[in-house]
C-alpha cells in the first residue's frame, strides 16, 4: 500500500466526534508514517487493555483488529496490559466508581485476554508488557508533577464526571489519577500512535499528547475508534445489557448472533470487526443500495468474514452451512408474533409471559429435552437470563421474535 491507502486504511471506522479534530489526526498519521518511511524504522503503537473481567466479546476487539492493521503494515505493536491502571479502574465510560481490584485479580484476567487477544493478533509480531513497569516505580512527587500539567477543570469537564457532579453523586479523587497513569503510559514507550475506543478521547488526545509534550517527546497521533453496537445495533455491546457476542461461545453460535444484528448496524461491523479494505466495503454497500446484493446475503458474507477470523475458514462455512439448514431449509415462518424482552428476564420467564408453554415445568420439560433454540442455537438453562434478541423455537412449530 502507498501512504494515502494505509491512512485510508487506518482512520477506517474511526471516531472523534469532531470533524476537525479528525481531519488533524489524520493529517498527524500521514506525517508520521511518512516520517518513518523516511527514518525506514516502524512506528511504536500500543493500546492498553485493563483486564477487569475474563471474557471478551466482539466489542473487546475493535482495537486489536486496529492493532492487527498496523502490524500487517509492518510497524511495531505493543499489546499493553494495564496492570496498575485496573487497579484504579477507567471512570471514562462509566457513571460512578469502578470497583477496585486486587493485584492477583488483575494478574489472573490478564492471562485469559492476552490468550483470546491473539485470536486477532499476530503473536510472534505482538509485544506484551505491563504497565506497572514503570508505573510502579513513580513517587509521590512523581505524580504531583504530573498532575501539574492538568486543572480539575479540565476533568470535571468531562461528561461522566459533569454528569455525576449535577446529580450530587460522589466522584472520587482516585479517578483523576487514571488519565495520568494512562497518559504517562505513552511517555514511558515513547508512543508514536495510540488506539483506543471514543471513550478513551480524554485519556489519549488530551493527557497522552500533553505529557509527552511536556516531557520533551513529540506528541502522539491518537486513532480513535467507534463504539460497537450490541446485537441489538442500538446501544453499545455490553455484558450488563445482554446484547454481547462473546468471541469464546463457538463457531455456530456466533454467526446466529451476527445474523440477528439489524441492517442498520452492518456498516459499522463491517468497518470494525472485518478485515475488509474500505474499497470492498464500499463496494458491498453499493450493491446492496442498487439491488445487486440482498441484504441479507451482504450480512451472511459478514458473519462468516467475523466468523472465520476467530474459527478459521472451515469452521465459518460450516456455521453458515448449519444456518441456512436451520432457517432457510426449515418451516420457519416469515410472520411471527414479535416480544419485548425486558432486563433481568430468564429463558423460563420468556417463554411462559408470550404463552409458548403452560407451565414452568413444562417450559423447563421443553428445554431438558432440547425442544428450545434462539437462532438455531439449543438453550439448556431455563434459569439462564435471555442470551440476546433474536428468533426463539419451541418445540416443532412455535416460533417467536425477540426484540
């Protein structure tokens, strides 16, 4: 790829929030990369990961597939596990206080991401560190003198923390340290660029860039990612919500949860979940437009790309193969009675409040018999909440859309 191809590449699916700001950061990548062409030395790219819980969805992995395309650009990646920074919990995306974790927590969840992130990653090209390398190691007076660069102002500012502020809700002066630790991170590696999601703006753009600077480096570009959407393509893809598809749940399950995603949503999955260049996106998207392609084949291409990249190939045509099998080759009514799941719902809740079965016993009798599917896929737990919307089965004939 020439330059202005790899920059098309890279600020693909990105977002500022602000068009000026993006033109900036764009313009910032194309200098960088030319001047490490110039330099023929790779760019240091990171993106750190505060291992808070083991089990990755989709929603995980928009950055690591960022970090993917840097590594196939040839540049040096740095997979950072945020070792110190879980410690304090990222206040970015949330409104009150993360819970603290303890350190052997931290040490055991970060087993289990960097095993799942390298169903993404190159391993042999991904370096992997810690960032209480060197955040450990910083005194009182150390931190004083970063937070010297910065007013309360200019965090409370912030949506989260204004938010918290009007409400009267308490805002914790821990919180304020994690920008600092995040942005000192970029100092410590000396970061060319740094990926996060658009609720990392803060942290990158404005503590990472400003540290740098005021520790004589050369700010970094931050590439700022979209936010996922849920199965849902509404809010954000979240474990709270149920609208997850976790990237550990097998082959088939996964293309069930990608063929639920509403049309809607498909441009931003295709943008950040598959690894197909801006032109064959673009391509996809005009034929759907003029008719050439039906929507619904563009979204099967689409969840067997995903698919194939955690599963491989074989398994991803297998999935699509038992798909087609169970919706296509199946009485499966275009009309169905449609149903509101409503937050804390179980299977066993579902099925009794849109009256597929008679009883709990006999809701559950269905389920230990196999009798119960969510697109395609057998339920097993009556007590389970509701994995995700989509078409539920029960028994041979009764078919009901979840919304």
């Amino acid at each position: 790829m020439n330059i202005e191809e790899q920059v098309e590449l890279l600020m693909l699916g990105t977002e500022y929030g602000d068009e000026e700001l993006k033109k900036s950061m764009t313009a910032e990548l194309r200098a960088r990369l030319l001047l490490a062409e110039k330099e023929n030395r790779p760019l240091r790219v990171y993106c750190g990961y505060d291992p808070t819980s083991t089990d990755l969805h989709l929603g995980h992995t928009i950055t690591m597939r960022k970090l993917r395309q840097f590594q196939d650009l040839g540049h040096d990646v740095t997979f950072l596990i945020g070792s110190y920074t879980a410690l304090v919990g990222d206040p970015s995306d949330k409104n009150k206080a993360r819970p603290i974790l303890t350190e052997e927590k931290v040490n055991e969840n970060a087993l289990t991401y960097t095993e799942q992130a390298f169903r993404v990653l190159d391993r042999e090209k991904t370096k992997v560190r810690y960032n209480g390398e060197w955040l450990s190691k910083l005194t009182l007076v150390d931190l004083i003198r970063l937070g010297q660069n910065f007013t309360v102002q200019q965090f409370l500012a912030r949506d989260n923390f204004s938010n918290r502020l009007d409400k009267g809700e308490p805002i914790y002066l821990h919180e304020t340290f994690y920008a600092l630790m995040q942005g000192y991170d970029a100092v410590a590696m000396e970061t060319d660029v740094q990926i996060g999601g658009s609720d990392q703006l803060f942290n990158i753009i404005v503590a990472g860039r400003k540290l740098q600077e005021a520790l004589g480096q050369r700010p970094l570009v931050g590439v700022i990612t979209a936010i996922l959407p849920g199965t849902d393509g509404v809010q954000r893809m979240s474990k709270s919500t149920g609208n997850i598809v976790p990237i550990n749940t097998g082959a088939n399950d996964m293309f069930g949860k990608l063929m639920s995603v509403p049309d809607s949503a498909m441009a931003l999955y295709m943008r950040l979940v598959t690894r197909w260049s801006p032109h064959e996106i673009e391509k996809i998207e005009k034929d759907v437009v003029s008719g050439a392609l039906h929507p619904r084949d563009a979204k099967m291409n689409m969840a067997s790309e995903i698919v194939s990249i955690f599963y491989g190939v074989e398994d991803a045509k297998s999935a699509q193969e038992n798909f087609i099998k169970t919706f296509q080759h199946k009485e499966i009514p275009d009309e169905m009675p449609e149903f509101a799941l409503q937050e804390g719902q179980t299977i066993v809740d579902v099925i009794l409040a849109a009256n597929l079965a008679e009883s709990k016993s006999k809701a559950r009798a269905l389920i230990d018999q196999k009798g119960v599917r969510l697109d395609g896929e057998v339920l097993e737990r009556g007590d389970a909440a509701f994995p995700h919307p989509g078409v539920l089965q029960v028994g041979k004939r009764r078919f009901l859309r979840v919304k």
